[in-house]
C-alpha cells in the first residue's frame, strides 16, 4: 500500500523490510548517502589515474551493490558500464566465496565483463564478520595487452583482443597478490601508466570500502538491510507506475549495423517489445547470429542498452537500483549478435552495437511514444585506437561525439556524446602533450544535422597530423546507413573517415607515416517533424 498525504509520501514495505513505514525524508537522505559514496569513489578514481583515457576522459564507473549483488546505487557515469554491472553482478556474487579485504579483478565479456579493455575490480563490505554488500568499479583502458596499440583491433576471435582475465582475487586479505600482478604487467604494452591507473581503481574501492562502513557504523546492519529494502520497493513501486503509462501492445523495429570489418554488410538487429501494463518483455528474435568481425556483443551489454532506454523513460527521482528494472525481461538467442557465444569477438559490440541497440529500442517504441521518443542520435562512438609503430609503448583511445536526433519538445544537441557512452573528449593540450599528434582542426560539422520541425544536432570534425609512424585502427558506425529522422524529419548525414583525403572504411587498420593526416567527420543526428 501506498499513499501521499500533505505529511510526505510514506511507504508500506514488503514483508521482507519487517518494518512498519519509513518516511520520504529518510529514505530520501539514504537513497542521496549511497549514491554520493559512488560519486567519491569516482572522484577518487578520476583524481589518482595517471592515463589520459582516465584521467581526463572520465572513462570509468562506479557502484554499490547489496549482498546478494542487487543495484543499490551509482554515479552518473557510463551506461554501458553500469548496466552490464547491474545485469551481470548476482552471478559474479555467488561464483566466489568473499573474505574481508579482498578483491576481485574481471574482464572477461562472458563472465560479466563487456569487453576487454573494460577492466571491473569488486571489493566486499563485511562488518565484523557479516557481508553487507559490494563496491565495484569499472574503467576503460587503452593498454590491456592487445597487439594492435589502443587494444581496439579488428579481431575475429576474443583472444586477440588483449588479456582476458576471468575473476579472480588480485587482493588477498588486503595484501597484493604478486603472482596475478606481474602476470598482468608482463601482458601490457605500457605496463608502468596501466598498473597506475589499477592502483587508481584500488584507491577508488578502498574509498568506497570506508565510506560503507561509515553508513553501516551511523545506522547498524539491521537498520541498513530495512533500508535497503525500502529503497528497492520504493523504485519498484514508482517504476512500475511509470512504465505502466505506456500503452498496451506490440512495438517491432528492426535498424542494422553498416558492417563488421571483415566483409558482412548490413547486419539486422530485430526487437520486439510487449507491453503488458508495468511488465515489459523485450524479444530480439530474428536478429543476425553473431559474425565474424568484432561488433558482436555478450547480454550484459544487450541489457545494459534495455536499461538505459527504459531507464530514460522514468522520473529522475526514482533511485537507480535494482528494483527500478525488475518489470523488465530479455531474450536474446544464444550465438545471436546480441548475445554472442565465445570466442566471439566483442572490442566493438560494446561501443557500437550497444548505440544500435539503443536505435532499435527507440525505433519500435516511437509507436508508442511519439511525443517522447528522439530521432536517432549519431550512433556510434567513433572510435579511434592508436598507438606507436616502432613499440615505445604508447596508447591511445578516444571516442568523438556527434549529433543527437530531434524530438518533439526540443532540437538535437551537437558534438555530444550521445547515449550509451557518456565521457568527456581528451582536450587537446593533453592530447598534444601526451602523444605524438597535432590537432589542425576540431569544431561542429555545419549541416550534418537532419533538417525537421526540430532538426537533428550536428556533428563534429576532427583532423590530426601524426608526428611519428602510427598503428591506427577505426571502429565506426553510421558511415552507410544515416541516422533515421522520425514524424517526417530528415536523416543526418552518415560519417566519413579519410587519410590524406582518401576516403576509408568504417573499420580498418592502417600505418599511418609522419606527416599524414586523419580527418574524421561524425554523423549527425537525424530530425524530428516535416519542415
């Protein structure tokens, strides 16, 4: 039961909770405790990383979880990050057997990883000798041992991709354990700047760990399980309200990724969603199986884009922990591209194919919502991954934003980062700085944006000049297929990518010789609405 009075919104728990009502107020500063313990614990990561991917593009997230590894909050950090975590953690919690002081690295995308550069260290929160919950964080790293430099290649099987690191305790008893840290050292192509940035992930735990135990020591343990449980029914409950104004029905789309860099065009994702009042079932049916190239994805990263669409569709007063998504079911085929098998190649499926995802997802519930759903944004991240040539070790990975699609209330926003990546760019005194590059031109790309009622956002241009021989690799998307308008709005234009003005292939690999230049124009987002 619940009610809302002029005396505040009050809360009947479940018989779980064991406890008769908690006030909003309360639950309110509880809700606002947790999620400002992930916020440190991302200050603390951003603050003590060395590499610029980092430290300066804010590649990372951080969240807090229960003992039984249900969300309990996050940082307004990545979406592919946090989503695949708050899939994917229950599993990770019953596969080990947790102790005080420990903790536990992973990137393996088939073990709730999303790809290999994503690197997750989990610390348990014990009082005397009780679990209570996990911190977790995850960062994105242009050196995890890859051979090509920026560990984004175009593989075919997981393996060549860089290490793989299934879970395992790197801290033991609050003691380093050697073995697993020169085995990751003696993988790496710049071991020195990656194991700063894990001792920054560490840091970033152990914060986390502290401020834990400050919330449990100011509460008790009995008083943080009710609360806990109140707060996951209290999501429940205004989630369940939210998403039960959607219509009742069946919503299809089907939107397809321009290739997989091995030479198959044209891959279809299918979606079909079926809204029974608060319940949701999302069915990606008919989608391709997995491919050759790299843009297949596992399922954490598949629901990682479901969460983040619904996600958006709620109140921004509704906590972001588990019982915010339970209304919500996936199926996927196993082998399929959105639930790939191993050793399936994974490097883009988490940066490209989650972006299309979200363009499936949107597509088919525009029927829906009209008034609520954006034309496509610029899906991709356009990925550039480059390092050097002559193996002086160095790394670099950037994503680059584009435009976003018009809606109905509001025109794209340009040069964003759009949906299912949210970092910042490097800036270019970094980048200078830091690597062999020159920026000559960086700014909006005039016109990009598809024209509408309110026109799509606009992309942007990069150009680099290398300094030195260069080993690039580019993982884009949108450079076949333009970003859809929607109401009778136009699409955005597609992007390009050129060395020397030659025109290049969404996905390649190339040398790059001192003195040659990259142009990279993103696309923009489509528009919403005839003009």
């Amino acid at each position: 039961m619940y009610s809302d009075n002029s005396r505040g919104f009050k809360i009947q728990l479940s018989q779980s909770a064991k406890m008769t009502d908690i006030s909003a107020v309360e639950l309110s500063i509880f809700a606002s405790r947790v999620a400002a313990i992930s916020d440190e614990m991302g200050a603390t990561l951003g603050c003590t990383a060395l590499s610029p991917n980092i430290r300066d593009r804010q590649d990372y997230s951080c969240a807090l979880f229960d003992r039984q590894g249900r969300l309990l909050g996050q940082a307004t950090h990545i979406p592919v990050h946090l989503g695949s975590m708050a899939y994917a953690m229950a599993d990770l919690v019953r596969q080990m057997d947790w102790l005080a002081g420990d903790m536990v690295i992973l990137n393996d995308p088939y073990m709730g990883g999303t790809h290999l550069p994503d690197v997750t260290m989990i610390a348990p929160v014990f009082t005397d000798s009780n679990l209570v919950g996990f911190v977790a964080n995850r960062a994105h790293y242009a050196d995890i041992g890859a051979d090509s430099p920026g560990s984004m290649p175009l593989a075919t099987r997981l393996e060549d991709e860089g290490l793989l690191i299934k879970p395992v305790r790197l801290i033991k008893a609050g003691t380093i354990d050697d073995q697993h840290w020169q085995w990751i050292a003696g993988h790496l192509r710049n071991p020195e700047l990656s194991l700063a940035d894990l001792q920054a992930q560490i840091a970033s735990n152990q914060r986390g760990v502290a401020r834990f135990r400050d919330l449990l020591n100011a509460m008790g343990e009995a008083e943080f399980d009710r609360r806990c449980e109140a707060l996951q029914d209290y999501a429940r409950h205004l989630a369940a309200a939210s998403l039960g104004r959607i219509p009742v029905g069946v919503y299809r789309f089907t939107d397809y990724l321009d290739d997989d860099g091995q030479g198959q065009m044209d891959i279809p994702i299918c979606v079909r969603i079926e809204i029974d009042n608060s319940k949701i079932k999302v069915d990606f049916s008919g989608t391709s199986s997995q491919v050759a190239g790299n843009v297949n994805c596992p399922m954490s990263v598949t629901a990682a884009a479901v969460y983040y669409v619904f996600r958006c569709l709620l109140p921004g007063q509704i906590p972001n922990c588990a019982g915010a998504l339970e209304s919500i079911s996936m199926s996927a085929e196993p082998g399929s591209l959105v639930n790939a098998c191993h050793p399936a190649a994974v490097a883009a499926g988490n940066v490209e194919t989650s972006m299309r995802l979200v363009d499936v997802l949107c597509g088919a519930l525009a029927a829906a919502l009209p008034e609520l759903i954006p034309a496509a944004g610029q899906g991709t991240m356009n990925n550039i991954a480059m390092g050097s040539s002559d193996g002086d070790g160095w790394d670099y990975y950037e994503t680059l934003g584009g435009g976003s699609g018009g809606g109905a209330r509001h025109p794209g926003l340009s040069g964003r980062q759009v949906h299912m990546t949210n970092t910042l760019n490097t800036p270019i005194e970094v980048l200078e700085r830091n690597y062999p590059l020159r920026i000559l031109r960086y700014g909006l790309r005039p016109g990009s944006g598809g024209r509408g009622q309110n026109p799509g956002g606009q992309g942007q241009v990069r150009e680099l000049e290398f300094l030195s021989a260069t080993q690039v690799c580019l993982l884009t998307e949108r450079r076949r297929r333009p970003p859809w308008g929607l109401n009778g709005g136009a699409p955005g234009q597609t992007g390009c990518n050129q060395l020397d003005g030659a025109e290049l292939p969404a996905k390649c690999e190339f040398e790059a010789a001192a003195g040659q230049r990259l142009l990279i124009e993103t696309p923009g987002g489509g528009g919403w609405g005839a003009v």
